[in-house]
C-alpha cells in the first residue's frame, strides 16, 4: 500500500490528520534534523498501521516534507 504524506517537522505534538484526497498530513515534534523526523514519521504510522517499523519504507521525498511512504503488510 502506498501513502502520500505531508510532514510538519518541529510542531508542539504528534498528530496525524486525514485530508480529504486521502493524503496524511502529520505533526512531529523532532526536529528535520539528521533523519529524526523520518524515524519519528516511520514510528507513528507503524502504530497508527499496526504493522512493524521494518515494514514501513519512504519511497521518495527522503528531505522534502511531502512523502510517498510505502507500506507492507
């Protein structure tokens, strides 16, 4: 399965909200810094997905904050 994500580093707390196009915009509190916001990004949606972290890869958009995220099942 894959998701389209919007990730909005720095913010005061996590949260993950559903747009309308289906797209995932998602609040992580780390920083853009050395890959702390994509390992917070990989950590939530694991949970959110209930898969492991190894199941969850970022296919493009490794430094932007719009993602393309590719979940195994």
């Amino acid at each position: 399965m894959q998701q389209r994500v919007k990730v909005k580093p720095n913010s005061k707390q996590q949260k993950i909200t559903e747009e309308t196009d289906g797209s995932l915009t998602i609040r992580l509190k780390s920083p853009p810094v050395d890959g702390k916001a994509n390992e917070e990004l990989i950590k939530l949606l694991a949970k959110k997905f209930d898969v492991p972290k190894s199941c969850i890869h970022i296919k493009s958009g490794l430094s932007s904050r719009n993602k393309l995220i590719e979940i195994d099942s």
